[in-house]
C-alpha cells in the first residue's frame, strides 16, 4: 500500500504527462503524503509489529531446502517497529520536500520549468523506491530497491541533463555506488548458498539459532543442514564474509570512505533532489541496512571494528573538508557524509537505536538546511557561493531563520534535536572505545563551526551580493515546508525522551550480541558535548562574524593545510590518477583491440560476398529492366529443356 | 458421346497451344519492347495464355473450379491493373520519359 502510492502517482504523471502539465505536481503530492497518513496510521495503531507478509511468489527457486511451497523468492513485507519508524522519516520529509518543489521548480515568473513533469514522475519513483527498499522483508526485494534508489537518484542528479557537469556528477553517482553494490549483491549470494533462503526472518532465526548451537530446532524450521550451518556460522569466518560485502554496499550507498566521493558532486541536480537524497532516500539506505542485519554483523568482530572506524573515520574526514568549502551545498554535503558516518560509527559500537535515532533526526534537520539552502539559491537566481553573498538576513528572513534552527540542530546545540541524537552516539563511542569517543567530540566541534561559518557568511556581515542580485523571500509553497521541518528539527529529539525511541524500535534490534544498551542520559557527556557545539559556534561567530580578519590570518597562517582542505584533501585527484586513468587506458585498449583486431577479422571475412556482389552487379545485375526478364525466361525455359529430356 | 469427348480433347489441346502462344507473345513483347505501357500490356497478354491454358484443363474435369478460379484470376488482374497503370503514370511524371531503361539507376 505505501510503496504503491508514490508509484500510482508517479504512472498518472508518467501516462498524463501532456495533459498535466502545470499540474503535475499533484498526483506525486497526494502519492507521498497518503503514504505518508498511512505510515502514521501504522505508527498510532498497534505496537507496529505486524510481521512480514509475503504478497506474491515471484520466482521459484527450484533448489528446496524447505518444504516445496517456500521455495520462492517472494515479494513479501516485513513491518516492525524500525520499518515503521523508516517510513514516518521518509514519507514525511519526502511530502514536505515535494511540496517544496512545486515552488522551487519553477521560474521567476512563476512558469513551470523545463521538464517540471518528468522532475515529479521521478520524485514519485524516488520515494516509491525507498519505501520498498525500507519494507522489503527479504535480501532480495531490498535489492531491488537498492538498486532503484540508485537509478532514481542518477537521474534525478543528472536532472539537468544539458549541463556537461550535472550529467559528469550523475555518472560518477552511479558508477561509485556500482562499486558499492557489486559487494552487496556479492553478500547477498553468500547469504543465499549459505541460508538457502532471503527471507529475512529465515536468515535471522537461522543465524541466531546456529550461534546457539542448536541444531534440532534448525531441522525444525527445515534448514538443510543444520550441522554445516553451524559449522560455518561458529567457526568459519562466514559470517565476516557476509558483513563485509553488506557493508560494502552500504559503503556506496550512505558515502561512506573512500566512496562518499559521489555525494558532494550530487549538489548538480536541483536542491530538492539534494534535500530528499540526503534527508530521507537513498543514503539512509545503508545505515538502515546494517541495523536490519544487525544479527549478521554483531557477532563478528572484525566487522563491527571495521564499521565502527570507518564511520569514525568518515565522520571526522569529511568534517575537515567541510571547514574549507566556498559551496553552501557543498557544504552541507560534507556535513551529510560526516553525519552519516556518526551513524555507522554508532552501529559499530553497537548502539543501534541511537544509529537509527540520529537518522531521524538527522532527515529533519538536512533536510530543512538543504531546502533552505534551495531557497537562498533560488532567490540568488544559482549563486551558491558564500564568498558572494552575506546580509542576507534582512531579505529572507523566514529562510535564514529556519536555517538557524537547522544550523542549531545539526550543531548540537542543547536542547534541539541533533543534540539528542549525537550525544547518545557519543556517548555510546566513549564507552565503548575511547579514541572513537574523541573522534565524535572533535567532529561535533568542528559540526559547529563549519556550520555557522556558512550561516555567518550567508546570512550575516556585509552583503557581498553580486551587481543586479535582488534576493527576496520565497514563495509560501516553499516557506511553510521550510517551518514544519523547522518544527520537526527542534521536536524531533524529544522523542527519545527516557528512552522511548529506543525501547520502541529496540525490540526487533536487540540481538544476543549486543550488550544492552543503558538509556539513561549521560549528562557528563551531554554538557561536554553542548560546552563544544557552543565553542564551535562561538569560534565561527568571531572568525567570521566578528572579526572576519581571524579567518583570512588562520587561512594565510596555514597555507599548505588550507590548501589541502579547499581540495577535498585531493581525493578525487587521486582517485583520478590511481583508477580512472588506467580504467581508462585499459577501456582505450580494449576499443583498440575491438576495433581493429576483432573488426578487422570481419572486414575480411564480409570482404568475400562483397566483392562477389561486385562482380555480379558489374556482370549481370545492371539495372535494366529487360535483361532481368529475359533472364528469367531462359532460367524458365531450362528448366522446361531439363523437364521436357527427362520425360 | 464419342464425338463429344474427341471434341473436348481437341478443345484441350487448342486451348494449351492457343495460350502457349499468347504467353510467348506476352514473354517477346515484355523482353523486347522498352515502352513501360507495352510492357505492361506485354504482361496482361501473359497472364491471359495462363488463363486459356486454365480454361483448357477445366475441361477435362466435371467441375467448374477451373473456370471460377480464372474468373476470379481476371478480377484481380483487373485491379492489379489499374494500380500498375497508376504507377506507370507516377513513373512517367517523375521523368517525363516512358523508356525503361530511365529508371537504370535504380539497379532493380
């Protein structure tokens, strides 16, 4: 029901497309948001554990570990408390993003843009996409839908597909996740030779009970060969193996090291598509991913230290870049890999409440900064750079406002949402290893600066608007968005209050492995962390704010360093030099060989009837009408001969 | 009876020699002739030796398909002429020429 919406409106504005017109935002709207009233009915109703549902047989599978009537791959459900909490994240941010669009989409005198139909069909797909991702209740649906989001999102990236750079940065989305995707669907075959089944609650059970050791209750539930599932699963590094090319995928997919490179480039699409990638689609798919397979991770270590500081890592990594970006999108794109690695980092560390938490939160409060962001580039008619703007506040107040509270939330700063949900992750990191700890505290840090240096630059200080610039404040249709999610950014955290977020999605997460978590509040890290958001505030507020001088003597102090964060650390240099270079010698060989290696074999082989017909068209085949006939009628008369001799 | 049937056995062979001819003459005058009427023309000339032949043959059987099917072959034939003839006049416009060989180029 809930993916179907979006995909409903997605077909109307598919097959009405002439028709629509203007009007095409409507069908994807209503799509969205009765997806959107149908998650919450699912939410208020119930205690949200309805179970997986299998809605139709798909494939058989013809090997049949099970008795013959499940050996499907079956388009079936599962929906449980951390579905349900998925689909409220996305389906709610996904109306409002929509919404927004219907603004955002259009030119200054208020016509349609180019392509506005296909701009909706899309986003409906979108959404649709992940939603079946977030409900699919076997490896294989999720799939699908990890490959669907991947698809959904290249084109929408290479939305404005007559610019070279939109459609560079749509190719490198998809190639980078391909990357990504080839080891999830790796892991997804190991899962399947190993399991002889997708199901997640069959590989779920199963997995648990072989840890247990417990092979009579495996034959019940029909599993081929409990022993060697056993064996596998206890003393062999199988499960590694699995966790590893799962998180592979999730690597792609959430931009996580080394391949977040795709991310910061999707800024090249418009900025809906950037809210909706980064709030709600798309890269909450792998943190959503590793927290389902939570039972397939926990136990091995390896894999848990792997995520763990490759979220670190990412998190801190791209916190650094972000300090010296000129690009108010970019900016927060950096924030969104850096983000997205705290959830990783608290998945690794076993707190998968809090992961799933901070997405929440995170999707409000991303959202909201990168629709206001959309908003001030609209009204700067595609100035990005906060070099040249600045004083904006006077113009757009309702903008600059919400991307206060946004900037707050994301900042951590007490009391909004992201403070909630950042500081349960580090608290959980410090607990659990206290070199991860720091990291988180120092990237929170460095949250805040980077945050309020864009919010000084943009909004503050002396406008350094470009000559004919007339920002002015958005329509309603994209201001009311920006206030609901304003809304949800400050309100958003307090659903955790004494627990409650994390005792409703924990019941289907808790697994044997994972110590339980506390829920209390650690008020030594909470006043920790609010002492460094307000520090990092406060030191952007003097550098660039105050006494903008600070910032261009740290810059000058510090050349080389400067240098290197402008540039991404080089990364994509690197990248550059080290792959796509000889990719691309190798792909010129190959042209090379193909065209005139293999080619040339086939241009002397066709030579042969070619030149046959030559001869032939020179000969006889000349084009007079008469010499065809008679032609013909001496073919018929020898014939006649031949019959007439052999009577 | 006798009579009869040496009558129609003659009839038979009249008929097949009659449409031979016809047909020969047909075959010359396609070959022969660059006029695309005449060649046209030529070509109903065939078709009606096919059709005596036809006709001829009938008469050996106490049927009537033979003579239903050239009836039918005639109707077509008919047809089929108006829409050569079409063709032959679009031809002739393209080229102001009703020569054959105008339309060598097209290596048909």
């Amino acid at each position: 029901m809930i993916p179907l919406l979006p995909l409903l409106g997605t077909l109307l504005v598919g097959v009405f497309l002439r028709v629509l017109r203007g009007r095409a935002h409507w069908p994807v709207i209503l799509g969205v948001a009765g997806a959107f009233v149908v998650s919450m009915v699912m939410w208020l109703t119930g205690d949200g554990d309805i179970g997986p549902r299998e809605v139709y047989r798909w494939i058989p599978t013809g090997v049949s570990a099970l008795p013959n009537d499940e050996a499907w791959f079956s388009i079936g459900f599962l929906i449980d408390p951390l579905t349900i909490v998925m689909l409220l994240t996305v389906t709610c941010v996904s109306t409002l993003v929509v919404i927004y669009s219907v603004g955002y989409m259009r030119e200054h005198d208020g016509q349609p843009e180019r392509g506005y139909e296909r701009f909706f069909a899309f986003m409906g797909l979108f959404v649709f996409s992940m939603c079946s991702l977030v409900l699919a209740g076997n490896f294989l649906l999720l799939y699908l839908g990890w490959e669907a989001v991947g698809l959904c999102s290249y084109l929408l990236i290479g939305f404005y597909y007559q610019r070279p750079a939109a459609a560079a940065a749509a190719k490198k989305a998809f190639l980078v996740n391909r990357i990504g995707d080839f080891g999830f669907g790796l892991g997804v075959l190991l899962i399947y030779f190993t399991f002889g089944s997708l199901d997640y609650s069959t590989v779920f059970e199963a997995t648990r009970l072989a840890l247990e050791g417990n092979a009579a209750e495996l034959a019940n539930r029909h599993i081929a060969n409990p022993d060697q599932l056993i064996y596998q699963l206890g003393y062999t590094h199988r499960l590694t193996w699995i966790a590893l090319l799962l998180f592979c995928g999730a690597i792609g997919k959430s931009a996580q090291l080394p391949l977040y490179v795709w991310l910061p480039d999707a800024m090249e699409g418009p900025s809906p598509v950037s809210a909706l990638i980064h709030a709600a689609t798309m890269v909450t798919a792998g943190v959503y991913m590793v927290a389902r397979c939570g039972i397939i991770f926990a136990p091995s270590d390896t894999a848990m230290t792997v995520v763990a500081w490759i979220g670190g890592l990412t998190a801190i990594f791209s916190a650094t870049i972000a300090l010296a970006q000129y690009d108010l999108k970019r900016i927060l794109a950096y924030s969104t890999v850096s983000q997205l690695g705290y959830m990783f980092l608290a998945l690794g560390v076993a707190a998968p409440a809090a992961a799933i938490f901070h997405l929440h939160t995170h999707a409000f409060f991303k959202g909201l900064l990168f629709l206001a962001a959309g908003s001030v580039m609209h009204a700067m008619a595609g100035t990005i750079d906060i070099r040249k703007l600045g004083g904006l506040s006077k113009h757009m107040p309702i903008t600059c406002m919400t991307f206060w509270i946004g900037g707050l939330a994301l900042a951590g700063f007490p009391l909004l949402s992201g403070f909630w949900s950042k500081d349960e992750i580090v608290a959980a990191a410090l607990h659990h290893n206290t070199a991860l700890g720091v990291i988180g505290l120092v990237t929170a840090v460095m949250t805040a600066f980077y945050t309020f240096r864009a919010i000084f630059m943009t909004f503050h200080g002396q406008p350094r608007l470009p000559e004919g610039a007339h920002p002015h404040e958005q329509p309603r249709v994209m201001t009311w968005p920006l206030c609901v999610l304003a809304l949800g950014a400050v309100l958003a955290g307090y659903w955790n209050i004494a627990g409650h977020f994390a005792h409703y999605v924990e019941r289907v997460m808790t697994v044997p492995h994972w110590a339980p978590e506390e829920h209390g509040h650690d008020y030594a890290v909470m006043g920790l962390s609010a002492v460094l958001a307000i520090a990092g505030i406060a030191a952007a507020w003097l550098a660039y704010n105050k006494k903008p001088a600070i910032a261009e003597g740290v810059a000058r102090a510090l050349p080389t360093a400067y240098r290197i964060l402008n540039n991404k650390w080089y990364v994509d240099e690197i990248y550059d030099a080290c792959l796509i270079r000889p990719l691309r010698g190798i792909g010129r060989l190959c042209w090379r060989i193909d065209d005139w290696g293999i080619d040339g074999i086939i241009w002397i082989v066709t030579a042969i009837p070619r030149g046959t017909a030559w001869a032939m068209q020179q000969s006889v085949q000349r084009g007079a009408l008469q010499g065809y006939a008679l032609t013909g009628a001496l073919a018929i008369a020898i014939l006649l001969a031949w019959v007439l001799a052999k009577m | 009876m006798m009579a009869d049937a040496a009558i129609l056995a003659a009839f038979k062979w009249h008929c097949m020699v009659l449409g031979a001819v016809l047909f020969g003459l047909g075959l010359i005058g396609f070959v022969a002739r660059r006029n695309l009427i005449v060649m046209f023309l030529s070509t109903e000339v065939m078709l009606q030796g096919v059709l005596v032949n036809l006709l001829g043959f009938n008469s050996v059987y106490p049927t009537l398909n033979g003579q239903s099917f050239a009836l039918f072959i005639l109707v077509v034939a008919a047809v089929e002429a108006a829409v050569g003839l079409g063709l032959i006049v679009f031809l002739y416009r393209l080229r102001r020429s009703l020569d054959s060989e105008a339309w060598r180029s097209m290596s048909g």
